[in-house]
C-alpha cells in the first residue's frame, strides 16, 4: 500500500518502532519463513513502524540476496496494512543507491541510511556521501546519526535544505546538547527519532527536548513491556516509568554493557527465551554466555510481571 508522506511522518513522529532482528538457520543462513512469521507476530502488537534489516537486524552481515529477501518478504507480509515499512541502505554510495532500488521495487516506504563503516572521516566528506546517496534515490530518507555518520547540527541543516527527501533524522549519538540545537534550528522540518541502544533509557531526555519516538530493540521479547512503557511515558505516569527503569531497562542495560554488540546479540538470545528464535548472530559478533542468557531470563521474567 502507498503512503503518503504526510501518513509517513505521523506514524514516525508519534508511537513505539522496532527493528526485527534477522532470522538464521543452524548453518547461519536467512531463514525466510520464520522470519515472515516473525514480521505478522510484529503487526500484532501495535507497533508504529516497522524497521527491516537495521542495526538489529544485522544489515552489517547480510548479503544482497539476503537483502532481497527481507525486503520482499516483509512488504509481503505487510500489504494492506497501513503501518510503513522501512529498510535499511548504506555501506559504499553505489550498493546504497542499488540496495535502495531494491527497496522501492519490493514496496518499501522508506528508508534508513545508515554510517558508513570503518573509515573515520571529516564532516564534509559524510555531508557528500550522504547528500550524493539522497540524490540518487526517490524514496523518502531517514539519515541516522551515528558513529562514524555523525553529523554537526550544521550540517544536517544544510542536508534537510537542500535535499527535499530527506524526512526524518535518527539519534545514534545521545549527544542532547547537539540534538538539540538541530531540532531548535531545523524544526520541524524533519521527525526526530530516538535511536541510541536500548533508548528507551535516555527516552525521558528525549522527550523533553521533543523526541517523542525511539526505536525499541526489546520489543522483539517484550513487546507488551515495551509499548507499557512507552505508552507511560508519553501519559508522563512517572511513578511506572520509573519503575520499569529500575526493575526491567537498567538491568538489561547493565547486561548489554558487559560486551561490545550485545545490544544485538542480547536481542537474539531474548528472542530464543520466549520462544520465538531467531538463530545465532553473525561473526563478528557472538552470542553471550549460558550465565549471562541466565541473567536476562530473569530480567525479562521480572519484566514481564510489570506488565
């Protein structure tokens, strides 16, 4: 189903989004009809927008075929529906401008541009990348900021002026100060989307700066959790916000931070924990220990008795 961009923004701007992580077999492949399966689990449980192959997702290992796959299958899955499905493009300026083709062919309606990997480099430098990559695509865009893709408030100014597709901008970085600045000076230009890892621990800082929506990573475990919590804070019930920070988010983030990639991998072994899984993760990242599966079981046991 088309969108328009104005239904486009809406549901961005306002209510709970979530990436699926990537389904995988025994042997490390794409496993399409689980994953299918795991798309529909999604639209059941009220979320926003749907975010296919992101950093949860493991965009960074997937190959083109796999990309494919996604794309399609979600869309598949998705038709009819009037929840938007957004992909992920990125890596060198010509795979993201064919990933992007790939997208728009298979019913995407919009997409993610993610950093570009590995290489530190100056601000113009990102600057053109992502305004050649813009100029180069017709589907709207949302440019997430961060990591080696940080932008200053400057130039996302000038990336929001002069590329008309450009829509939304995501936070990576969790530097309020800057983000605050873009939003005051850009307006609302754009839809502010917060996307640190598990961001639902700063989301309270978000919000007052005007961050109304983030990306949930626990919402492929704890969905019911995560939209109580969501819906919580934006009713500004303080008392339960605090309480599922204390009891269920400030745990797992202290789970998360015992490892570099957790913020995936922990996805995955929570999506196993409930029944739902979704494979192991892909090299370079590893799955965590059998102590410490055992330590988010309980987190998410104590979370699910919040709901």
């Amino acid at each position: 189903m088309n969108l328009s961009i104005q239904q486009l923004r809406a549901a961005l701007a306002d209510g709970l989004l979530s990436f699926p992580v990537t389904d995988m077999d025994g042997q490390g492949q794409f496993a399409a009809e689980t994953y299918a399966s795991r798309i529909s689990w999604f639209l059941e449980h009220q979320v926003s927008a749907v975010f296919v192959a992101g950093g949860t997702g493991e965009f960074f290992s997937l190959s083109k075929k796999e990309y494919q796959q996604i794309v399609s299958i979600s869309a598949e899955a998705m038709k009819g529906g009037t929840t938007p499905l957004i992909s992920s493009i990125g890596r060198s300026i010509p795979e993201a401008i064919e990933f992007a083709e790939i997208a728009k062919q298979a019913g995407v309606h919009a997409l993610l541009l993610m950093p570009p990997y590995l290489t530190e480099s100056p601000q113009k430098g990102i600057f053109e990348y992502a305004k050649t990559i813009l100029d180069n695509i017709s589907l709207p865009v949302i440019y997430y900021n961060r990591a080696n893709g940080t932008l200053s408030s400057q130039y996302i100014q000038q990336l929001a002026h002069e590329c008309d597709n450009l829509i939304g901008l995501k936070d990576g970085t969790g530097q309020l100060h800057e983000l605050n600045d873009t939003i005051k000076s850009v307006g609302d230009r754009l839809v502010y989307i917060g996307g640190v890892p598990t961001a639902e621990i700063i989301a309270e800082a978000y919000m007052a700066i005007g961050v109304n929506t983030y990306s949930s990573a626990v919402f492929n475990f704890v969905p019911d959790l995560a939209n109580k919590f969501y819906a919580n804070l934006r009713a500004g019930n303080r008392d339960v916000v605090t309480k599922i920070l204390q009891q269920f988010f400030i745990p797992f983030v202290r789970l998360r931070n015992l490892s570099k990639g957790y913020a995936v991998s922990l996805i995955k072994a929570g999506a196993e924990i409930i029944g739902r899984p979704a494979g192991k993760v892909r090299y370079p990242l590893q799955m965590p220990t059998e102590s410490e599966v055992a330590q988010l079981k309980a987190i998410i046991d104590k979370g699910n008795q919040l709901v």
